[in-house]
C-alpha cells in the first residue's frame, strides 16, 4: 500500500513539475494536450532510465576479488 502510494505521489509530482516549468493552462485543448505528449514521454524516458540503470547493475561484479597476498 505504501509503494502504490509513494508511485502516485512521484507521478503526480511529476505532472506537476511539468505544468510548472513548461507553463501549461490545463484549462485550454492545445495545451492539455501538450502536457499529454509532454507527459507520456517523460513516462518513456522513465521506464527507459530504470532498465538501463537496472542493466548495468545486473552486469556489475558483485563479487570480491580474491587477495592473493593475504594467505
């Protein structure tokens, strides 16, 4: 319940920070749907991030190396 909460608040802060810097009257056609293209690729690009970063992750050595001078 908690992470369902945490991922509505991120979206919406989201949105919001959107319709803050691009200065979007949702009120107007033209400009909602701007902030719906603006949006969905910011929603895109998230989830593009997030399997790139978790890729890299994934390949990482997680393993120690081996000292061979402390026998």
């Amino acid at each position: 319940m908690r992470i369902a909460f945490l991922i509505l608040l991120f979206l919406f802060l989201g949105a919001f920070m959107i319709v803050t810097k691009s200065d979007l009257h949702l009120s107007k056609a033209e400009e909602l749907s701007n902030f719906y293209d603006i949006y969905y690729n910011w929603i895109v690009s998230l989830f593009s991030n997030v399997g790139a970063t978790t890729a890299n992750v994934v390949k990482l050595d997680w393993f120690p190396q081996a000292n061979s001078t402390l026998k």
